[in-house]
C-alpha cells in the first residue's frame, strides 16, 4: 500500500515535534505511533500495540542491535574509568610546564582536544576544566577557551576513528542498510564519510588559523583585547556557570594521576580494531581488501573496547585508586550513564523502520526527482539537519532523525551515500554550535568556567563563518561530484570569509566604531 503525501507525516511530526519541546525521545517516539496507526488502518489503540510488537522490540532483538547496544554500554565504562583514573589531568601538567605565550596555551588546548577524540561530553568538561589554569596564566579570555573546547570536542568525535558518536552513528547506517537490503560494512561507509564531513574539519582549520594568527574578530576581538590588557579573564557582568560536576567527575589526586592511565587504553583501543577486522572478515583466507570489505564492524568494536575497558580497569587496580567493588561499580556507571543513547537509538531504529514500511524514502525520491537537481540535495540535508539541531540542541536526535530519510533518497537518485551521511553529521554539529541550548555547548561553558551567554555570542561568528563555507563546499561537491574540489572551495571560502571579517569586524574596526559611538 502506497501511502504518497502522507508518507512523509511520522518523519516530519517528530521534527515538528522535536523543534516545539525540545526533546527528541517523545519526538521521536510519537511519530513510531503515528506510522504505525497509519499502517494498522488508522485504529491509534493498534498503532499504540503495533509500536511496540512490530517496531520497537524488534529493533531492540535481532543480532545487530544487541551488538550496537552492548559496544555502547562498553564505551559509557570506558569514558567513565578514563575519568576515574585521571590520565588527562598527567598529560594536562606536563603540557602546561612547555607553555609560555598565549598562542602557546590556545595551542595546547587545541592539541589536548584533539587528543581526546573518544568522546565529546569528557572532551568539553576536561579540556575546560585542566587547561583552564594555563590560559588564565596567560590572560586567554575564558570566552576564547570556551570556544577551542567546544569546536573541538564534537568535530573530533566524528573525525576520528573510534568514539561514542561513531558506535551511534553506525548503529543507524547498518539498520538503515538492512531497511534498505544493501550490503557492506557500516564501519567502512562510516569511514569513507569522514574526508566528507566538511563542517567539522572547517571548523577545526578556523581553530588553527585563529590560534596561530590570533587574528580575532567579532565579540570575541573585544574579549580578547579585554582579558590582555586589563587581566579581566570574565566580563565585569559575567555569571560563569558551576564546574563543580567537572570537579567531581576528575576528582583523582595529583600524584596518582598518570599519563599512561589514558594512553594506554585508547591505544589499545585503536591498536586492536585493524587486526580485529582482519580476523573477523576471515584474514588471510580473504585477501586484505575482501576481508576488511566482509568484516563484522561492530563486533570488532566491540571485542576492541571490551578489551581497552579491561586494561583500563586493571591499571586502576594495580595503582590502587580503587579496589575491585569500585571497579565493579564503574562497570554498573557507565553502562547506566549511556541510557539515553539507548532509548534514542532504539526510537530512531524503530521510525526508520516505519518510514520504510509507509514509502517515505520512495515518496522523497520522486519529489526531489520532480524539482530539486540532485547537486542540491547535499546542502538541503545540511541545512535541515542544522536546523534540527540548533532547536533541538542535541546532534544525536539529529543523527536519528535525518539518518533514515537520507540513506535512502541518496541511494535511490545515485548519489554518494558517504556525502549525504556527512552532510547530515556536519549540519548537526553546525547547528549544535550555534545552539543555546545545547548540551555540549553548555558543558563547554561549565568546563571552562565562562559566562554561558558570552560563550554563545563569541562563538556564533565563528561558527557562521565555517557553516557558510560548510554550504559552499557541499553545493560544490554535489555539484562536481569531486570530495577534493568541494573541500578545496570550502577553505578557500574560509579564508576568505576570515580575511573580510578581520577587515571589517577585527579589533580596530571595533575600536573606532566604539569611539564613534
């Protein structure tokens, strides 16, 4: 049964939805109901029923699912034994004795947030909350540390190979490629999307060019300018958030901290998954291109993080920061602490598969065929996506629910499936900051102890200036079908984009306009 037009009503009263209250998990879960009541004969008892027999639970029970699930609970141990046994607070202190300008300290954080690529809540709280000594030694505005922290924390987690949005991320791909009867690897797709994802890397390169120009425009040249000349790291009316949750969760004592307590384990954790995809796609009876094309993805993640959490666990028990009932504790944590991208991940398993039932992607394919050239499609995606997530404040639910609707409209009209995955995840970390309301917005405030206001009216020039550039390059690779000359015109349009805004919004442009005023 064909349900046309009304096909696209599940998806879109769950954005609708989404954007009213602000919560993606009734968002999310309303529009499972309304398919379902559309697909029992419009009955809202059966639908309610339907929800439940035909969508969720079985989102939750096959094969698949309990394997995403299961490397996620993983990974919520991990983030929370990493900050049990304080490794980044060791790296913190040996980077802070080799800083001495304030370039160097917005360098460092750069670096440091780099580093912890794994997960984006433990990146914005550590980094604020370690680094922040340094930069204020160096009379770095706590609105510039703010905003290092927080363009760094959720690019990172989409850029490198491994993390808590990553497991998300390929949860959604490898449901929706069996909605959609297609093979191969989710982790592969997942990777080829990385080079793609062009907001995220923008949004790191005007990081380094501010850091190593420290060519500042907009509020944040006034910050800037304020904290060096005057020492005012704050503005005089500033209410800098509470750190104290960052304090509780890095609690461990200076001489039991050591850089190997993080290192090691994410090594490991890296380390671990090249060889485990090689096993599990039957290395060497498949050559190295076959066997990594067959390999189980998500059971090599997981079986890599089982054995990172394992070693990070005995670390801490060898160096005695806790003992084996706390060790057990941690475990029952940080599973408990990924509830939410439990139930988010299981609504947006069970939409996907009522839009696939109703026809939504069949119905959008020939819309966009009718009207929309396929070279736009890419910048649409980044658009609503931004959308979502800036009223939203959460890249998650964005991922959740515009994941499922552009798989199958890139696959049907031709286009790469990689670009239109990274086009959704670079519309939701664009949107995420610029959002007010995000979560790692707000806990990069919290982390680097900055006025929460002041750090959302510094960042959005920033942020506006490598989402434009995001558009640019995404049109242009849509337009070329070429991932280089679309990268390319996006850092060229960044360049000039920071050079036209230093010319007209840098520190002496507001310098005379204030003494105009």
């Amino acid at each position: 049964m064909s349900f046309g037009l009304f096909s696209l009503f599940p998806p879109l009263l769950a954005i609708l939805l989404a954007l009213v209250t602000r919560n993606v998990i009734p968002a999310l879960f309303c529009g499972v109901w309304l398919g379902a009541t559309m697909l029992s004969g419009g009955n809202p008892a059966a639908g309610l029923y339907d929800s439940f027999a035909d969508f969720i639970i079985p989102s939750v029970g096959d094969e698949w699912s309990a394997t995403v699930l299961i490397y996620c609970g993983l990974f919520g141990v991990l983030i929370t034994v990493l900050q049990r046994t304080g490794g980044a607070h060791a790296i913190a202190r040996a980077i802070s004795s080799k800083v001495a300008s304030p370039r160097g300290a917005q360098g460092a954080t750069l670096g440091f947030g780099v580093l912890i690529f794994f997960e984006d809540y433990f990146n914005a709280l550590t980094v604020g909350s370690v680094m922040r000594p340094i930069t204020d030694r160096m009379r770095v505005s706590r609105e510039k540390l703010a905003y290092i922290v927080d363009s760094t924390s959720a690019p990172m987690c989409l850029l490198g190979p491994v993390s808590t949005w990553v497991v998300f991320v390929m949860g959604l791909i490898g449901t929706q490629l069996g909605e959609m009867d297609m093979t191969g690897s989710e982790y592969l797709i997942y990777l080829s999307s990385i080079p793609l994802n062009f907001y995220a890397w923008l949004a790191l390169l005007l990081i380094l060019v501010i850091v190593v120009t420290q060519s500042d425009f907009g509020p944040m040249a006034k910050a800037e300018q304020r904290a060096r000349v005057s020492g005012k790291l704050l503005a005089d009316d500033a209410q800098p958030p509470s750190d104290r949750e960052a304090t509780e969760m890095l609690g461990v004592a200076e001489e039991s901290s050591r850089k190997r307590n993080m290192l090691v384990p994410i090594l490991v954790l890296v380390g671990m998954i090249p060889p485990l995809f090689l096993w599990t796609g039957n290395f060497p009876e498949n050559d190295l291109i076959t066997a990594m094309g067959e390999a189980e993805g998500g059971l090599s993640i997981l079986i890599a993080t089982f054995l990172a959490v394992s070693v990070a666990l005995g670390m801490g028990l060898q160096q005695r920061l806790f003992d084996f009932r706390e060790a057990m504790d941690l475990v029952v944590t940080g599973i408990k602490s990924m509830t939410l991208v439990y139930i988010i991940l299981t609504l947006a398993w069970s939409i996907g598969s009522v839009t696939s039932q109703l026809g939504t992607a069949d119905y959008l394919v020939t819309l966009a065929q009718a009207g929309i050239a396929p070279s736009l499609i890419p910048v649409l995606l980044f658009l609503i996506g931004s959308l979502v997530a800036f009223t939203t404040g959460t890249s998650y639910g964005t991922f959740a629910i515009m994941i499922p609707i552009a798989m199958p409209v890139a696959a049907a009209m031709d286009m790469s499936l990689s670009l239109a995955i990274a086009a959704v995840l670079s519309g939701g970390i664009f949107g995420d900051h610029c959002s007010p309301i995000s979560d790692t917005t707000i806990l990069s405030s919290a982390g680097s102890s900055c006025d929460h206001i002041d750090h959302v009216r510094t960042q959005l020039p920033y942020a506006m200036s490598a989402g434009t550039s995001g558009i640019i390059a995404f049109f242009v690779a849509g337009l070329t079908d070429s991932a280089w000359i679309g990268g390319l015109s996006g850092v060229a349009a960044l360049f000039t984009v920071v050079l036209v805004l230093r010319w007209a919004w840098g520190p002496k442009a507001s310098a005379q306009y204030d003494s105009a005023s």
